[in-house]
C-alpha cells in the first residue's frame, strides 16, 4: 500500500506543476492575443487555470473536481496554447520596449 501512496503523491505532485504552468503560461501571454487566436479572454483562461491549481492543491486525485481542473488544463495546452504562440511575437507580452516603439518597430523619425 506503501508504493500506491508514494505514486498517488508523485500524480499530485505534477498535476500541481502542470496546472501551475499552464496558468503561468496564460498569466504571461497578452490580452489581445487571445482575441486574435479567437479563444476565451485571457481573464476566462486565468480564472479556470487558477480554480484547476487551486483544486489540485487541496483535493485528492481520486477525487473529481482535480480531473476536472486537469482537463481543463489540457485543453488549454493543447488547443488555446498553440494558438497564441501562432501569433507573430508568439503572444507574450513585451517588456522593456522604448517609448518610441511603433506598431512594427522602432519609430526612426523619417531617416
């Protein structure tokens, strides 16, 4: 019985980090983008990714509501994540840009 609790807490253990990522992966990805892939918004995607960590951290796998959160969290992967790295810039937010970036680049004043 030892080794099924040892693999039953290794299975929670990476439904918790897979569902982790995953709404880090949304967290980090723009807002606009989801609109442009066509997905949910990006509020919708960060709500049912962190209710499915959330689930993961308290109830038990054998419970299911975490296999609820994990299909949800497959979906995402699977569907809505591709989508959004199909994008030009592959939907991350910029960071560190200049105030004088345009919409393709760098505004140059002309030269």
């Amino acid at each position: 019985m030892q080794g099924f609790t040892g693999f039953m807490w290794l299975l929670s253990t990476a439904l918790i980090v897979f569902s982790g990522f995953a709404l880090v992966d949304a967290a980090t990805r723009r807002e606009d983008a989801y609109r442009a892939a066509d997905k949910k918004t990006k509020p919708f995607w960060l709500i049912i990714l962190g209710l499915a960590f959330v689930v993961n951290l308290i109830f038990n796998i054998l419970s299911f509501l975490p296999i609820i959160g994990l299909v949800a969290t497959i979906v995402y992967m699977v569907d809505v994540r591709p989508a959004l790295r199909g994008l030009p810039g592959g939907g991350r937010s910029r960071r560190g840009g200049s105030s004088s970036d345009g919409p393709y680049g760098p505004y140059n004043g002309g030269r």
